[in-house]
C-alpha cells in the first residue's frame, strides 16, 4: 500500500514545511485544477509520466506553460529521438502507486519508485509558490522549491532541476547533457528470469530453467575441443585486455570471459556428453541479453564521457 493524501500531509508538518491546501472536486487536468486553484496566487504544475523502451520510468515535472518535447528530452538523455513514451496507466499503480491524475514529484516516496528518476523544472526555483497534487487529485497544496527541496531530501532523493526548454545539440563531441538522469540502477533485465520456467531458444524448442540460469553467462563453444583448451589454461590470460570504447566488444569480451571461466568449472566429462547442447544454450542466452547489456553499456559510457567533459570545462587551469 503506497503512501496516502494523510500521510503526506502529516508528513510535511513533520518536517516544518509550510504549504497551503485546497479541496477541490477530482480534476483530471491542469485546466480542470486551474477552476479551483488558479487565482489562490501559486503557479500550476504539469507532470508527465515517462517510460523508455528498455521500461525505465520517469517522472518530469515543470510549470504549465514550459515546452517540454519529448523528442528533444528523448535525445537529452542519449534514448535517440523516439527514446520516451507515455507510461502506460497500469504502471502508476505498480510503480507510483498513486491513481490517473495524480501524478507530481510526491509520488516518488514510495519504495516501489526508487528506481524512477525525477527531473524538475528550474523555473520552480524561481517562483513563490507552485502547486502540486498531493497524491490526490481531490486536493492541492501549494509551496516553494525550498519546501520541495526538504520533501524530497528526506526519503533520500536529490532534486534535480534543469532547463527542460533547452535544445543543446548531442554529437561525437557534445555528449547528452541529461545521460546522467537515465536510471542506470533500474532492474532493465528484470522481465527475463521472470518468464515461464521453460523458455524456448531461436529453433522453437524447449530450454529448461535450470539448463537457463547455468548458461546465462556462458558462450557458445565448440564441443570438447576448444573447451579442452580454454580449461587447460588460466582463465586470466584468456584475453589480455577489455575494450571499453565499443560498447558491443564490451559486452562480446565479457561473455566470452565469462564462458571460460563457466567451463573452466565443468569437468572434461559433462563437456564431452553436452558439449553441442552447451553451446546451443549459450548463443540463445547471448542472443537474449546481448542487445540489452550493449545498452546498458552504452549508457554507462555515455554518463562517465559527460561527467568527463563537465569536469574539463570547470577546471580553469593557472596561469603562468
């Protein structure tokens, strides 16, 4: 059971926040809201709930009249053009636990959000007060950034305010400027062992659980030859080296270190019987979680390339 309109309210007086409320009827949009509350003196909110097609939420939340584009945000955070897409309504009673029209940065307090990530408008920060539902929409309570601020820092969150409107151009050299925002630490792998226990490979036919879990970080290997080879020598000097410029031969160099370290612990026997069945598991594995770890990987680099040139265009070196 997610966190209640009660609650939240307790809450912020817990934490000596000034707000005002208002009761209204249930408004499912900001020009229904603007009939109850727009004249008490705050500035309207709109919130959007985001999903990317690796399913990584997001909530953005901005003053009524910023543009967002989601195209553009899309391409802000390194997801390409038509990374961001409305989440779908099931997800905000799994996710945000909170029901249709009710969505603001208050919804991320609860546990099942943690991996949301929240992106604020900085033009929050330069009003008197703005107005949010406060997980109701049968209400809305009205604040400053700094009462925000406090809110959020209290379960852990970090407020991240950014100009949404901003249109910086994302290239070789000019990294995505949001890369950061994406959730690195979201469950992306998450649907996969949650599927049937038998799971069926590229020919159509079964592949058992227990046969799955075993080759998930195995490699395709040719039977008792090579994989004589890879157990007669230390798994160490396998491959001297990882690139880590190309995401793809990342991710190819980590599954085939992790083939030989898989079979440098089954005996001679066991790869000599299943040597064929081994291998045919392992390129379906491979095939399942390739494309999601070069993502991952991908985002990773993009993050670590912009922290890199932020860090270069603070540091003002001395003169001589």
């Amino acid at each position: 059971m997610g966190y209640s309109k009660d609650q939240l309210l307790a809450r912020l007086k817990e934490l000596q926040i000034e707000f005002s409320q208002y009761e209204h009827p249930v408004v499912l949009t900001v020009e229904a809201q603007a009939k109850y509350v727009g004249n008490t003196g705050g500035f309207l909110s709109k919130n959007l709930f985001l999903k990317d097609k690796k399913h990584r939420y997001y909530v953005v939340s901005a003053l009524v009249d910023t543009k967002v584009d989601l195209k553009v945000l899309s391409q802000r955070l390194g997801l390409g053009k038509g990374g961001l897409r409305m989440a779908p309504e099931e997800a905000l009673g799994e996710i945000l636990q909170v029901p249709l029209g009710c969505v603001t940065p208050f919804a991320v307090v609860n546990e099942s959000a943690r991996h949301v990530s929240l992106l604020l408008d900085q033009g929050f920060k330069s009003q008197d007060c703005c107005i949010f539902h406060p997980l109701s929409n049968d209400m809305s309570i009205s604040l400053n950034s700094q009462g925000l601020d406090k809110f959020l820092k209290s379960i852990g969150r970090n407020p991240s305010y950014i100009d949404l409107e901003a249109n910086p151009p994302v290239g070789k050299d000019q990294p995505p400027d949001l890369a950061t925002f994406v959730p690195s630490d979201s469950p992306v792998l998450s649907d996969l062992p949650e599927k049937t226990p038998s799971s069926q490979d590229s020919t159509g036919k079964s592949v058992g659980a227990a046969t799955n879990s075993a080759a998930v970080t195995a490699k395709a290997v040719k039977p008792s030859g090579n994989a004589q080879i890879v157990k007669e020598k230390p798994v160490d000097s396998v491959r001297p080296s990882i690139p880590a410029a190309d995401a793809g031969k990342f991710v190819e160099e980590l599954l085939d270190r992790a083939s030989a370290l898989l079979l440098s612990e089954i005996s001679e026997d066991s790869i000599k019987q299943h040597g064929v069945q081994l291998g045919e598991v392992a390129n379906n594995i491979k095939k399942c979680i390739g494309e999601d770890l070069k993502n991952l990987a991908t985002i990773f680099k993009n993050t670590a390339y912009t922290e890199g040139f932020h860090a270069g265009t603070r540091y003002q070196p001395k003169r001589l």
